[in-house]
C-alpha cells in the first residue's frame, strides 16, 4: 500500500549526487526541489544545499541578471510577462524570481496572490519561481542569491529578479543583479509612486510604462522629467549613464528597445571591468551579509543572552542605562560565554 505521504517521502529524498546532475542537466523538477532544498531551514538539508551548491559553483555566473521593480499597479507582472516573452524569443532561458517583502509579515502577498505572469508560465523557456517565506528579509534575499546560482547552473541565460517598490527589498536586489531596471508611470508625481530619491539613483534604466493610448504625450514629458532628474545624480562607478525609455507593456511596443539597452550596458560594462569588479563585490557582500546574520543568531539563542536581555532591556528603556554601554556588557557575556 502506497500512501501519498509515501510518495512524499521518497519525493524528498533525492542523493546529493542526484540533485547536481538534474541541475546540471537543466531537469527543471530536480532544479524546483533543489531550490526548496536551499530554502529550507532544516539542518540536514542545508548541509545537503551546501555541496549541492559548491558542485555547480563552476557552472554558474553566465547569466544576465536583471532586477525589475516598481510600486503596485505600474505593470510590473504584464511587463514581466512581455518583455519575458521577447527575451524568449532571442533564445534565450529565462527565469524569473520574486522577492516579496510583504510575505515576511503577513500571510498574504502583494506580488503573490493573484495569478500572474500566465503566458510566461506556460513559456517553455521560461521558469517562474515565486519567493521563499518565513525568514527575515535578509535571509529570503540570501536565499534568491542560492537559487539565483542554481539557475545558472541549470542554464538560465537571463534572470530577472521582480520586487515591489516598497520597501528595503529594492536595495537587495540591486546587490545582486547587474541591470537594475525601475519601472515608473507618467503623470503621478515621484511622491505619489512612493519612489525614494534613492531608488532611483540606483537605476540603470528608468522605464516608463503605459506609454499608451491618451497617455503617450504625458509620457513623452515624463521621459524628459527623468531625464534631467538622472543627470543631476553623480555618475557612479560603472561608467554607464542611466537611460529613460518609454514602453507599453500591454501593447508590447519599446521592449526591444529596453533589451538592446541592456545588452549595450552588459557590453560596456564587461569592456571596463566594472561588470566583473561588480559581481566579485556582490559575492564579498553576500558572505558579510552571512556572517552577520549567524553572528546575530548565535547571539540571540544563546542562554547567556536569553537571561540576561530582558533586564538591561529594562534598564535601557528606564533611562537608567546608556543603550551603548547595554550592548557592550552584552557581547562581553556572550564572547565569554562557556
Ligand atoms: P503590478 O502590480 O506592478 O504587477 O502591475 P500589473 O502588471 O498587475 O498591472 C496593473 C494594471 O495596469 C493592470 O490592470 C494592467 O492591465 C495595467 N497595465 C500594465 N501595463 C500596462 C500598459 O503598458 N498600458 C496600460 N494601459 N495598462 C497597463
């Protein structure tokens, strides 16, 4: 007798060795469990996610990978979805991955509750994967780094990494992507899209959506607007000069254009040393990013810790202890902790 947790079980056991050469192999099953693999929290499967990781670390970094963000309603899925489709097109493999910050806290998800992205996902060249949950945004982000490298691994030429534009998760993305494409709309005021001044000094491109229909003269003003706004921002060290375009993504019109910039950024950027420079710095970055959050774990689960917090809380919040010292008295427990 066969029970389904039966199949479940013997689902979830798939040999190390197993999980590199389906990867390898671009075994699109194997790549979708090796991917819950390295998001789950257990330890055995971390360790597992570890080797199945250092083993295809050789055959990762091909990619053109690209993150895509922009607040509620500027289009993002239906961009996703066109511009998906023209980067198919070029034979090439896309995959696309999500970084929801909102499905940290709640249990529902900006980005992951309706259905999205349906042509892209019946797309043979295309390989959705929604975000990982249940972790600290800093761990999803680390994770979509793991499962962003399985991707290459497995033959993705292009990835595209989507997350709302509401928070710190655009910040996250752009450490570890090459292209950071913001998608805006004309007419609505920087405020009024809820776009930091910041985010858009990270932009490599600013595209404008809906450049259609009765909107098209208000985004043609539009583009000048971000023109000039991206010109006052100081040039930083890629070398490249953030550009403006105009798409409709429901009309499918600009896409090619926005793809060619792309490729033109990946070119130059190559040319001066920056792209490699860059990816090396995102990879330093991502183990800081590690330690930091082990070192904070440890910190935090450890009884000495656990005991002694909830006073010098106290303390701190009376006035009665500078929040500096606090904190010293602490990591003095906890370096000499047995
Ligand atoms: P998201 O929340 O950023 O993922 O946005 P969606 O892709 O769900 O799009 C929000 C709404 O804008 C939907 O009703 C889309 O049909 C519409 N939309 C998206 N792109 C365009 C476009 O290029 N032109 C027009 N006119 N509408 C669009």
């Amino acid at each position: 007798l066969l029970l389904p947790w039966h199949s479940q079980m013997k689902r979830s056991k798939l040999t190390t060795e197993a999980y590199i050469n389906g990867v390898l192999a671009g075994d699109r099953i194997v790549l979708s469990r090796a991917i819950t693999l390295c998001e789950s929290h257990r330890p055995e499967d971390i360790r597992q996610a570890e080797e199945v990781l250092t083993a295809v670390m050789p055959h990762t970094g091909g990619s053109i990978r690209i993150g895509i963000t922009g607040v509620p309603g500027v289009g993002k899925s239906t961009f996703i979805e066109a511009f998906g489709g023209l980067v198919t097109q070029r034979n090439k493999k896309l995959a696309v991955l999500t970084i929801d910050p909102s499905s940290q806290k709640t249990k529902g998800s900006i980005l992951g509750d309706k259905t999205r992205m349906e042509e892209l996902a019946r797309n043979a060249n295309a390989f959705i994967r929604p975000s990982a949950s249940g972790s600290a945004l800093g761990g999803v982000s680390s994770k979509t780094r793991s499962v962003m490298l399985l991707c290459e691994a497995a033959g993705f030429d292009v990835i595209f990494i989507e997350t709302v534009g509401v928070g710190q998760s655009e910040t996250l993305v752009h450490g570890m992507v090459d292209f950071f494409l913001l998608l805006m709309l004309a007419g609505a005021g920087d405020e009024l899209q809820g776009i930091k001044k910041g985010i858009m000094e990270m932009a490599d491109a600013v595209v404008i959506n809906k450049a259609d229909g009765d909107n098209q003269s208000a985004a043609k003003r539009a583009k000048i607007d971000y023109q000039n706004a991206l010109h006052l921002f100081p040039s930083d060290a890629s070398g490249w000069s953030p550009k403006v375009a105009l798409c409709s993504a429901l009309e499918k019109t600009g896409l090619d254009d926005i793809w060619e910039m792309i490729l033109e950024q990946q070119d130059q950027t190559k040319q001066t040393g920056f792209f490699h420079g860059n990816r090396q710095q995102q990879q330093v970055n991502w183990l800081k990013e590690n330690i930091s959050e082990l070192l904070e774990g440890a910190f935090y689960e450890s009884a000495v810790i656990q005991s002694a917090l909830p006073e010098i809380m106290k303390q701190v919040e009376a006035g009665e202890l500078p929040a500096m010292n606090a904190a010293n008295e602490l990591m003095k427990k906890f370096l000499e902790r047995k």
